[in-house]
C-alpha cells in the first residue's frame, strides 16, 4: 500500500499517544534501544504470548466469501469533519476548533487558500518523524489541553496529546455506525468486545447503543480519559468493563474460561506493550490474536473487525488471513481501506480522499 509505515511505539502510553496511526498519526515502532542488554532480555521475558501460548488452530472447511475492495468512506460525523489536505498536512474540524496536523498520504496541493489554512486554532508543529514527539502552536490563543466532542451521540474529550493525536480516530466512524447499528438491531444485549480499545470512544458507542461492552487496553492514561468521556456524557450507569491489560493475554483468559463475544472490534498498532512489558508485534501475533479472536466469538456472532494502520502491506494481507482465520464459519469477509473524505468549510462539499487505514471484517452475511 502507499502508506509510509510510521506508528508511536506502546508502551503502555501516555494517554494522548494512541499507540499509532498510519503516516505518523498512530505510527508504532519499537522502542530506542536506550535499555541496557539485561533490561531488554527483561522485556523479552515478558513478551506478550505468541505463537508458543497454543498453536494456530487447524482450521477446515471453505473459506468464507469475499467482497474486495470494500472503500469505506466517511464524509465526517458529529463534531468532525476533514476540510482540506495537501502537502503532507490535513486541516481537520474538531468542534470549534480548526486543527493543521502532518499527513504524509496528503501529496497534493490544498484546495482551499493559504489565508484559510492560517486562521486556525491550533498546528501541531512536532516532529513529523515517526518517533515524534512535538507540540501544538496556538496561532490565536492559547487554548486549554481539553475540549468536548460529540460524535454518533456520544461525548468525550478531545485533548492536544504530544503525539498530535486528539483522542478519536474518526476515519473508524464507519465501523462504530456499523456496529450501533447491529446493537440497536439484535432485539438483545449483544455483547461487545474492543481490543486496545483507547480512549473508549467505540465502547461509549456500542454502550450507548445498548450493548454489554469490554473495553481493553495497555495504558492506564487511556482508560482514565475512557472513564473520562463516560463521565462526560452521564453515561456512569451504562455496562461497560474497562480493563487495563494486554490484548492477547485476555483474550487468551477468555478462551480459556469459555467466554464469548458477539462483535469484537481489534484495533492493535503495529507495535505497543501491555502494562507488564508484554510486546506486541503485529506482523508476529496477528495470525494468534485473530484465530483467539474466532474463538471467542459467540455462535450468533455479528461480526469481527480488524483495522490496521501503518503496516507495508496491501489490505489482501489481513483479508486473507481474516478468510483462513475464519474457514467453515461461513459468511462473508470485507476487506479494504478506511478512508476519509474532504469536505470543505461547510462540511458538506465534497473533495479529495484520504486514506488512512487497511480494514477486514468478518460478518455472518
Ligand atoms: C491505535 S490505538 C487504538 C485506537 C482506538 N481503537 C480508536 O480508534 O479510537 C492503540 C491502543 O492500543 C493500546 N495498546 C498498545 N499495546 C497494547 C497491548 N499489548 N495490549 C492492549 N492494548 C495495547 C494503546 O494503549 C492504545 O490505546
């Protein structure tokens, strides 16, 4: 694929460094080898459990049926909306605030004129390498680290993180309408599980919509600002279990206590660490966390969706892993880019398309 492979490594992050983007935003890479020998092997020690956890299942029966490419596009929703790339930056539409951020897939020129793109609130104007760090710019006043957002009728924070993420990825809107759609349409409490679920803005989502929701995650900041949002939009009552662990280790758990999920939402960087040092490695522990992933899916499952930001590969590497992964469960898998759509000062004008992540998803029908 065309994106440069970029992602803020995890370490069980600041809350305001997602774990990674593609093209910087969440962009993962393996810590700086600053630790002395011992303390890596340490680390080692505690990798999150790989292949030698239990063996891939060996997986029967036809794959299930294909739709590619699936080009899910967003024209913006609630408070958000992309107003105009170009030049390796995107001018973006948080609520009152306008943003500048990097964006290495944006090659062209800007639509809209230059005066536009220097009234804004805020410019991130770190370093656009994929380790960087940086800081936000204020041309007009300084503004405070938070700020409520509203999207697919919940709130929570946006907040200027040092890694120039603001809390949502909103290019995953496509994926939460799909899902609060299947939980307002089950006539049940479906039960919901997202992995390395940030800042909870999905689970807030599939709660509000009336499912009974897990929400995983490595970074205590992140849960925090998760319960955060919940607070925010009064929703304290709804079911959700935010647990601050690694992914591959609880779901590993709930294989083995026979829990299941009716819609599982993974979202993992290209590399991040549980609390405990456990590292995850896409490209190593993919293949593990989606046969797991099968295996806690619940018999009347409405689906499994893999999004997959800053990786070198083409959306048929996780399609076809998506497709062995779920032999003989029938069904259909959808594969393909999560992109966001320029949509003007109005929000309604319809430009260029920018892509920003690689997606599968499995679904009954
Ligand atoms: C890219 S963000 C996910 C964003 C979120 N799904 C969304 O779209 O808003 C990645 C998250 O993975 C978490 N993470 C990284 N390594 C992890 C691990 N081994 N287990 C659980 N969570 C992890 C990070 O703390 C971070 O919040």
């Amino acid at each position: 694929m065309r994106q440069k492979e970029r992602r803020p490594g995890h370490k069980a992050q600041p809350a305001g460094s997602p774990g990674n983007r593609r093209n910087d935003e969440r962009s993962s890479h393996p810590p700086k080898a600053v630790k002395p020998v011992a303390a890596r092997e340490t680390v080692r020690e505690a990798a999150a459990p790989g292949a030698s956890e239990r063996p891939l299942k060996d997986r029967t029966g036809n794959r299930p049926h294909e739709r590619v490419p699936v080009i899910l596009e967003s024209l913006g929703a609630g408070d958000f909306h992309l107003i105009d790339s170009g030049t390796g930056l995107k001018l973006e539409q948080y609520g009152p605030y306008r943003i500048v951020r990097p964006e290495g897939q944006a090659l062209w020129q800007p639509s809209l004129a230059s005066h536009v793109w220097e009234k804004v609130d805020a410019i991130f104007t770190g370093d656009t390498d994929e380790e960087g760090t940086g800081r936000w710019r204020f041309p007009k006043e300084a503004l405070g680290e938070t700020w409520p957002l509203h999207l697919l009728g919940v709130d929570f924070y946006g907040r200027f993180t040092s890694f120039r993420h603001v809390g949502v990825f909103p290019e995953q809107i496509v994926h939460w309408s799909w899902m609060k759609e299947q939980v307002e349409a089950a006539g049940r409490p479906l039960k919901v599980l997202n992995l390395f679920g940030y800042t909870g803005v999905a689970s807030l989502v599939a709660a509000a919509a009336g499912a009974e929701v897990t929400h995983v995650d490595a970074s205590k900041k992140a849960i925090s600002w998760a319960r955060e949002n919940q607070a925010l939009g009064r929703l304290e009552k709804l079911p959700i279990r935010w647990i601050c662990e690694d992914a591959m280790k609880f779901i590993l758990r709930e294989e083995r206590r026979g829990n299941t999920y009716d819609i599982i939402l993974t979202d993992p960087p290209k590399f991040g660490r549980g609390p405990n040092g456990e590292v995850w490695h896409l490209f190593e522990h993919l293949p593990l966390m989606l046969d797991v992933c099968r295996e806690i899916l619940s018999p009347q499952a409405l689906g499994l969706v893999l999004t997959a930001y800053s990786i070198r590969a083409s959306f048929y590497s996780i399609h076809e892993l998506m497709r062995e992964t779920m032999r003989g469960a029938g069904g259909v898998v959808e594969s393909g880019e999560l992109v966001i759509r320029e949509a003007g000062l109005d929000g309604k004008t319809r430009g260029r398309a920018l892509s920003t992540s690689l997606f599968s998803r499995w679904v009954p029908k």
